[in-house]
C-alpha cells in the first residue's frame, strides 16, 4: 500500500459511499499505525471530510481481536 492510494481510496471510493448511503457526518475510521495510513495529506484530506481517523498502536492486533470479533462477526455472519 502506499500513502497515495489510501489517499485516493478515501476521497474517491470512501467518502462518496458514504455520501450515497446518506451517513450521518462525523464518521470514526479505525485504521492501524502503517506509514501509508500515517500522512499529513490524508490527515487534513480527513478534517475537510469530516472523517475522524483513530490509530490502533502497533502490534495491538492480539488486544483489538476479541473487539473485532464481538462488533464485527454479526455484520460478517448476516
């Protein structure tokens, strides 16, 4: 992944589903700490589209498994 396709990610494919399935503004996106996810662009890119980006710390993967598991297997399952 580089830090421009994230970028463009977000702006072109992410925020205007968003826009399209009428989600209420703010939005949380959990991202984790890679360099690519970690820029300046995609900081202020994030403020002017009113998406608040959260970072799990590195190697947190064993801690924030048992919290994917719960919120996300319902959505997986259906």
């Amino acid at each position: 992944m580089k830090s421009e396709v994230m970028f463009d990610y977000i702006k072109n494919i992410l925020h205007p589903s968003l826009q399209k399935m009428e989600t209420t503004f703010p939005v949380i996106l959990f991202l984790d700490g890679h360099s690519t996810h970690f820029t300046y662009d995609l900081s202020c890119l994030c403020v002017d589209l009113d998406i608040n980006l959260i970072f799990k710390k590195n190697n947190a993967t064993g801690i924030v498994q048992p919290t994917d598991v719960t919120a996300f297997k319902p959505m997986k399952n259906g």
